[in-house]
C-alpha cells in the first residue's frame, strides 16, 4: 500500500500501530472521549477507504484521526 500524505510504502504491525498512536496522542489535550471515538472508529470500520490501519483519502491512522476533537473524516462521515 502507498500511504497518500507521504507517497512511501509502509506496513504497520498492530503493535507498531497501537504505539505509534499513544505516543502521539501523549502530545494532544484536545480529544474526544472514548465513546465518541469507539463511534467514529466504528463507522471508519465499514469504511472501504480503509486500508488496514489508515485512511486511503488521508493517510492517517484512523485510531490517531478518530481520537481527536479538532479532526474530522476526509469524506464527511463522522
């Protein structure tokens, strides 16, 4: 898969993922509670823009994306 913000070929493990997403998410105070995000990732689930652990309009990790209040889907679903 080529990531569409950074044009390079890149797998994630879970692991990597999970991670990369806490580690990221130390550094934000504006997120939604866990309940918003479960609903946001929920409809990013049945999404075909998703490719694994990303967004394919975006090139985000949907669980980073979907936890943060300033953030919204690249295709108006959430």
């Amino acid at each position: 898969m080529t990531c569409p913000s950074c044009d390079q070929r890149k797998f994630f493990s879970e692991q990597e993922v999970q991670h990369l997403v806490v580690e990221q998410l130390l550094l934000e105070d504006q997120q939604v509670t866990d309940q918003v995000r479960e609903q946001r990732l929920k409809i990013c689930r049945s999404c075909t823009e998703l490719n694994q652990h990303t967004c394919l309009k975006c090139g985000c990790f949907v669980r980073f994306r979907a936890s943060l209040k300033n953030k919204n889907c690249p295709i108006q679903k959430w």
